[in-house]
C-alpha cells in the first residue's frame, strides 16, 4: 500500500522544526511501524538525505526505548503497545500519518525524534531502589511475600520507561512512571522500610525535572503500553501525604 | 602463547571456596585510588559496576543505550535458574552442574560450571532482596517450574518478564551508585577500542552517539560486559543494537577469542514473514511446560490447525525423545523442528513453522490458569501476529540467539590481556557448546555479584602503585587516531548499498552455511561469499551524513564492518571443528538416526584463536578439556 508521512525533523535542541512529508510505496501489513521506518531511511540514504533519527532496540515492547507520537497518540493509534509492536495493518492504503518526538519540559529533543529521557534515571537515583548492597543478602524464602502482593508489585514493577505516560499528559507529569516505582518497592517488604522517605525524595526530583503535577485525566494509564494503573498515582499521593504528616508530627 | 585457565586447586565442591579463601584484597583506603571502566549495563554490567563501587573503586560505566536500564538482559523472558531445591525434587548444586555440563555437550570446563550451579542459590537472594517480585506460592514462598534439558524445577519467574525485572534490580543498584557519585555513567557512549599501556589494559576510547564526539578514558582495569552477537545472523532474537564491536575490537588488541561459531538458535522464536523483517520475536521456552510441539503428519499440508485432526498430527518431540518430549533441550529441538521443515511439514504462509500446542493443557488445566502461567507472552503473540493462541495454536520456528562463544576467559573471568576482563555473555566461559535455557540471566549476574567483585579485586591488588593515566599519552592518542581513520573510511566511500543491506547479505550467508547445520563445502563456500562481501562493503558502502555528528547509520556501519571480520572467524572455527556437539552440527558427522556425533577424542577442547592481523588466518590454539568429576557420555534425551 501507499502511505503518506509527515514526520518531524529538527536538527537539535536549540534548532527549530518543521514537518516534512514522505512517500512511501509499496508498504506491506504485516511490517511493523518501525521496519516501515527503516524502509523510509533506506529511502533516504540512497538518495544522500540524511535518514529520520529514532530510538529503538529491543523490538520486542519491553526495552522501551522506542516513542514517538503517531497521529497525535503516543505508541499510535493502538491502546497499550509500544511503536515497535504497531504493524501497518492498523493502517490503509492512502493514510497520511502525522509522526512527532514525544514531547514534555522534562524531554528536550536531541534530534529528530529522538527525546532525552535522563530526566527518569534520575528520578530512579533519588531513591528508586532498595538500599541493599550487594554479594550477601539472605535467604530469599526468609521473608515470605504473599501471591497477591507479589503479583500487584508487579504490577507496578511492569513499567517499561518509555515515557508515554509524559508524552499524553496535558501536564507533561512523570506521575504515573514515578508512581509505579514507589508502589512497586513500597508493596514489597523489603522496599516498604523506606517508602516514605523515598517517595518524598521521588517526587521532588519529579518537581525539579520540570515534570507538570497529574492531571487526573487518566490518558496515562490509557496509552500506557503495559497497562500501568493510575491507582500507582493514588498510593505515591498516600506515600507523600504520609510521609510529610509524619514528618511534621 | 600458553593458555592458563588458572583453575584452583582441591576438589571440585571446593574449588571456589579455596579462590575466595585465597584472593589478595585492596584495602578500603587503597580502593579509592583505583578505577575501573565497565561496557556495557546489562545484567553483568550493572551488576559489577554497583559491586565494585560499593566496595569503594571508581567505577565508570558506559552503553550505547538512552538508558542503563536499556540493555538486552531486559528481553529475557523466561526465568533464572538456581539450584534451591525448593520443590524437594532431588536437585541440588550437583545435578545443576551435571545438567549445564552434559547440556553443554561437555564443552566446558567442570570449575566454571560448577561455580555457576554453587552461585546460583545465592542470586536469588539478592534478587529478592533488592525487590524483584518473582512468582510467588500462596504460602508467600518463592515458586519455580521447569525449563528444557532438565527434570527438575529450578526456574525462578518472574511472569515472562524475568529479565526486565532482573535487569531493574541491578539498574537500579547502579543508579544508587551513580547518585552516591561512586560511579560516573556515560550513555549513549559506544566502545570503539582498548587501549593497551605496558602490555595491560589502561582504557577506552568511545564515541558519544548523540555528538560524535570522540573520547578517552582511563582507568585500572577494563571489564567488557557488551553481551552477545548473535545479531550477527541479522534476523535474531537480539534487540538491534547488539553487536560484537567491542569484545572484536579487544580481540585485535590481542584478546583471545574462543568458540565464536557456537550461536544458540532457539527454537521457539516467530517466524520470519518478509524480507522487510528486521528481527525475530522470541517465545519464551516456559511455553514448552505447557505446550505441545507438532507438524502434520502430511507434507503440504492446506487446512488449518483445528481442522487437522489427533490423528494426522506428527507430535515429533514427543515422539523422538520420549524421556523429555516438548522439553528437550534448545538444539536438539531446534534441529528437530529444522528437519520437518526442511523434510516439507513446515507450516504457515511460508511453510518455515511448526505449531505450539496449547488446546489440550487448556482443556485440563483451564484458560484462566494457562493466562495466569503466560498471558503477556499470548498477548505478545496477539499484537504481532494478530492471532489468538488461545484457540489456534501458535507458530514457531528457529531463530539466531546467543552466543556462547565470546572472548576467551580464565577462571577469573581475565582474557588473554592483563586487566581486561570479560562477563556475561560477551565471554565464552560457561555454556560449552549449547546453552540451557534460564542459564543466562543467572551467568550475567553470578559474575557481575559474585565472581568478579573477588577476581577483579584480585588483579587491583597489584596495581595499587599505578598512577592514574593522562589521557595525553601515547597510546590514548594512536589509538584514537586509529578509530578516527576507520570512521572516515566508512563516511568516505560513498557507495550505492546501505549498511542494512551488507547486514542482511551476510546474516542469509550464516544461516545457511554456519547456522542450524554446517558442511565443510557449505563453510568454505561462506568463507569465500564473506571475503568477496568484505571487499564490496569496502567499495560500494553508503553511510549519509557525517563522523562528527549523532549518525545512525554510520553506527550501524561500524558495528556491520566488525561482523564481517567475525563471520569469517566463525566459519573458520566451525570448519576446523570436524564434529557435531551441541548448537554446532555439522552434517558429516551424525549418528544413523541424524543426533548429533561428538568426537571426544580429538575435540575435547575449546578452541581458542589469536588474531595475527589484517588479512592473515588466524592461529588456533586448543585448551583441552579434563573432566574428572563426570563420565562423558553420549548425550542422549530420548
């Protein structure tokens, strides 16, 4: 089939953007979104153009590495799935497809479609851990975790980072990616000792990233490409609250 | 040169303890004058790299990734093994490492292996304890299930998404050192060489993906977690970026590297359905529990899976290894799948699959309990295949795994180059010549948490009067101009064909001539096409924009110029190696039945090969193998 493409091209961050359009023929259904990319460069490196940058790896939805804004939704127009697993048979002969970087204060650009994500490491290195060194923990069966709580942490833990819970939010808010974590060690117990502390620690690095407040819309758990819940946002505002009302008691 | 796998002395149980017992140590004081440099962050990276800067060196870790939390080890889906015997079915360190042993066709060595099963036990606990939610009892005690090659469960879960849980853990035990400013991490960073003083390994140099930029670092000793190059066959279950540049890149420094023509094809992979395809989509091998494998018993076969009745269905693993029927190990079942396909039974638009079975594990067991077992994996199947694997059955096929060749270590996981030292897959050491399924998440750990934090600190203890190294010497500045010139070359030659399309050329010359089974004519042949592809690479390449700038396309260039060189090691290992063992088949040597003919007296060795430069062979150089503590036998599944 035939599709037409608008893609964003911007050289770096402190260049400006522009849309520009694409042909491209003989697109096959089954080709997943980004191997209809790497057609596109192909295309265009042949021709001496410079190819379109974008961030991918694994190919599998788990790295989540790739993201890109695909007619306007982060991951496209298939709820729940990151770019590498949409396939152009969610498209028809003939669509225009308008493709973007995701976009948020906390994402500057570097190129093209590739955004800088740090923001998330960082937010992890403000206490997105377990205090545990390493080389002599003990016996794993020692504390025992119920099916449930460890089921619900993984919940939690399924987050991919990729950042399109910030991509959809009117606020761009980290909320839900921050959230997961704090729940994840939080409903565990050997995070939950210092759930307090990290969650007061998590959300301001959050806040300092530049990342917008929740909005309560909920398009984050809607785009999400593992169904990360918002009930998260819930428990890391419990977290918070808790810890600042300990703290000032 | 000899080799020296410097095994410890004492019986095999106490090999380790004996090397622990008797390790030289750095003092506290003395760790902070010492750096070490880390490649790579995946399982094996991450983990030392937070391993050594707890005990106090300066660790800088570098990977090519937007993130440390990136690398491959996040795909792994299956599990990790360990031997706790939590299950009471009769497994212990032992059977462990007589099931890796004899899975490996007894192409490895007995400490190693050993190691890895005594370790095991051990990782579990510092996954749990760092917060990684594995499957989990009613009772709240750890549960595990079974994977191929063994009979007992030793598999730790965590859903299908072990690696990316493993892989959090020991991310973000890195990131605790990064924020403590005990590590300094650069990503978006690729290794592009070693850099050698005084006949030791004193630095890199990389480049900065998102500038250009090239750049030099120092440090004591240098350990390459990098992982594997199985994408080097293009079509692999590998995420793109993996590559073989940085252990290549120290093997023409000097490193020696061992077995490199040993790639897993794993069996439960999606097939390939075009040429566009630009991976393979792994199935987790904890389908196999559950599943059952089948062809119809007719060739060309036209109707679909429900409408081919019990009776007209081939259900060949069952059939030709009774004692572990879906669950035999990756090659075996890989070959066998191979020969019904080849044989016309394959199945599927390109008739390259066979089915996987779940109709009659549903009818005893129950939807709900199938999907609580692998609902991300059928949901997975679903989003790419747009198929319900809950009432037709899945198709699968071979695809180019991993690598259990790599750079040649000692039992400190050391390579031929003092102060460099390989982990994880990116070394050759514990999987001999097939690897078991869960056993490389626990390989990546075991030596990022347990083996390398003694033996790297081992080798620090005499380096403690080094100076740190100005990056203005020598060295640092020919090796630099040495990456430089090569990164010009490729921008320069301004040819008509991509990198992609060398890449695919010489991924289709693997499959078919040093992939699921070699010949002697069919290797020669590749060494021939890989030569004749080589040289046109070097005509007829076209990289767009430049050296000194984010450029996609010329890392993939760099990456495709190393695989070229690698392939043709391969096939030169494969060639010399006149026997089949494990992921290696050639096919003038097998039994009557078609398994798999190992030639113990000639070939109980690893084959260990120096580079001698541009263009020369290079030399083989075999480190035998003694097995004192197992019988080596035919390794039979039926």
């Amino acid at each position: 089939m035939k599709i037409y493409l608008k893609i964003w091209r911007q050289n770096d961050a402190g260049s400006p953007g522009k849309m520009v359009d694409y042909t491209l023929d003989n697109v096959i259904l089954n080709m997943s979104f980004l191997e209809m990319m790497d057609t596109l460069n192909e295309q265009l490196v042949l021709a001496g153009d410079r190819p379109v940058e974008f961030d991918h790896d694994c190919r599998e939805g788990i790295c989540g590495q790739c993201g890109m804004m695909i007619n306007g939704r982060a991951h496209g127009p298939v709820a729940h799935l990151t770019t590498c697993q949409l396939h152009m048979r969610e498209f028809k002969d003939g669509d225009t497809i308008y493709i973007e970087p995701f976009r948020g204060k906390g994402f500057p650009i570097k190129r093209d479609l590739r955004v800088d994500r740090s923001a998330f490491d960082r937010i992890i290195m403000a206490g997105g851990f377990v205090s545990v060194n390493t080389g002599q923990a003990p016996e794993a069966n020692g504390i025992p975790i119920s099916h449930e709580d460890a089921e619900s942490a993984f919940d939690s833990a399924a987050c991919i980072g990729c950042g399109a819970c910030v991509a959809t939010c009117k606020n761009s808010s980290a909320a839900l990616f921050t959230s997961a974590k704090i729940a994840h060690l939080a409903k565990l117990p050997q995070g939950e000792i210092e759930s307090r502390k990290r969650a007061l620690a998590m959300v301001q690095q959050m806040d300092d990233e530049q990342f917008g407040h929740c909005t309560n819309t909920e398009a984050c758990e809607v785009e999400c490409p593992q169904s990360i819940s918002v009930l998260n946002i819930a428990r890391m505002n419990w977290e918070y609250t808790l810890s600042k009302v300990l703290r000032n008691t | 040169m000899k080799l020296n796998a410097k095994i410890p002395p004492g019986p095999l149980k106490d090999k380790w303890t004996y090397y622990k017992d008797h390790a030289k140590l750095v003092n506290p004081a003395n760790r902070k004058k010492l750096d070490v440099i880390v490649v790579g962050t995946g399982l094996a990276g991450s983990s030392i790299a937070a391993s050594l800067a707890e005990m106090g060196y300066h660790v800088t870790s570098f990977c090519f990734q937007d993130s440390a939390r990136r690398a491959h080890s996040v795909a792994a889906q299956g599990g990790v093994n360990a031997a706790k015997n939590y299950k009471n079915d009769g497994d212990s360190t032992y059977r462990m490492f007589y099931d890796t042993i004899k899975g490996g066709d007894f192409r490895s060595r007995e400490a190693n292996v050993y190691r890895l099963a005594e370790c095991s036990a051990q990782l579990i606990d510092q996954a749990v304890a760092q917060g990684v939610p594995f499957g989990r009892e009613y009772g709240g005690y750890l549960n595990n299930r079974s994977f191929g090659g063994v009979q007992v469960s030793r598999t730790f879960y965590a859903r299908g998404q072990t690696g990316q849980q493993l892989l959090l853990g020991a991310y973000q035990a890195l990131m605790r050192q990064v924020a403590a400013k005990t590590v300094s991490l650069f990503t978006r960073h690729e290794m592009l060489d070693v850099v050698l003083v005084d006949g030791k390994a004193r630095g890199i140099i990389v480049r900065n993906l998102d500038t250009g930029e090239i750049e030099r670092h120092t440090a004591h000793a240098v350990i390459l977690a990098s992982g594997g190059f199985g994408k080097i066959y293009y079509l692999s279950t590998l995420a793109m970026g993996c590559n073989a540049s940085a252990i290549w890149r120290a093997h023409k420094k000097g490193a020696f590297m061992a077995c490199p023509s040993w790639t897993q094809v794993h069996p439960t992979s999606l097939p390939q359905s075009g040429s566009y395809q630009s991976k393979l989509t792994l199935m987790s091998e904890s389908l196999r529990n559950d599943g059952r494998i089948w062809v119809p018993l007719k060739a060309n076969e036209s109707r679909k899976p429900n409408d081919i009745p019990e009776e007209e269905r081939d259900y060949y693993l069952e059939r030709r290894y009774p004692a572990f029927g879906n669950l035999a190990p990756r090659d075996i079942s890989s070959r066998a799948a191979k020969e019904r396909i080849d044989a016309g039974f394959g199945v599927g638009p390109q008739q390259n699959a066979v089915y996987l079975d779940f109709s009659k594990a549903i009818q005893e067991q129950g939807k709900q309990k199938i999907k609580e077992k692998y609902g991300n994996l059928f949901d997975m199947y679903h989003k790419i295949t747009a198929t319900d694997a809950y009432t037709e059955p899945m198709m699968i096929s071979p695809a180019a795994h991993f690598s259990m060749g790599g750079l040649w270590v000692d039992y400190e996981l050391m390579t031929t180059i003092p102060g460099l030292f390989a982990l994880g897959e990116a070394n050759f050491a514990d999987h001999g010549a097939n690897r078991l399924g869960a056993n490389s998440l626990l390989q990546a750990c075991v030596d990022g948490y347990f083996v390398a934090p003694y033996t790297v600190s081992n080798y620090l203890s005499g380096e403690i009067k080094e100076p740190r190294l100005s990056v203005e010497r020598q060295e640092f500045v020919d090796a630099e101009v040495v990456v430089r010139a090569h990164l010009s070359k490729l921008v320069s030659i301004k040819g008509s064909k991509t990198a992609d399309h060398y890449h695919k050329t010489l991924g289709k010359l693997l499959y078919d001539y040093c992939g699921l089974s070699r010949s002697k004519e069919g290797l020669l042949k590749a060494i021939k096409g890989i030569r004749e592809l080589r040289s046109d690479f070097y005509q007829n390449l076209k990289v767009s924009g430049d050296e000194d700038e984010m450029n996609g396309e010329l890392e993939k260039a760099g990456r495709v110029s190393d695989y070229l060189e690698v392939a043709e090691l391969m096939c030169q290992d494969a060639l010399t190696r006149e026997e089949s063992c494990g992921a290696h088949f050639r096919e003038e040597y097998q039994t009557p039945e078609g398994e798999a003919l190992r030639n113990d007296e000639k070939f109980c060795f690893v084959s260990v090969w120096q580079y001698q430069g541009e263009g020369k062979d290079e030399i083989l150089i075999p480190e035998p193998l003694k097995f004192e503590n197992v019988e080596l036998a035919v390794r039979s599944y039926k």
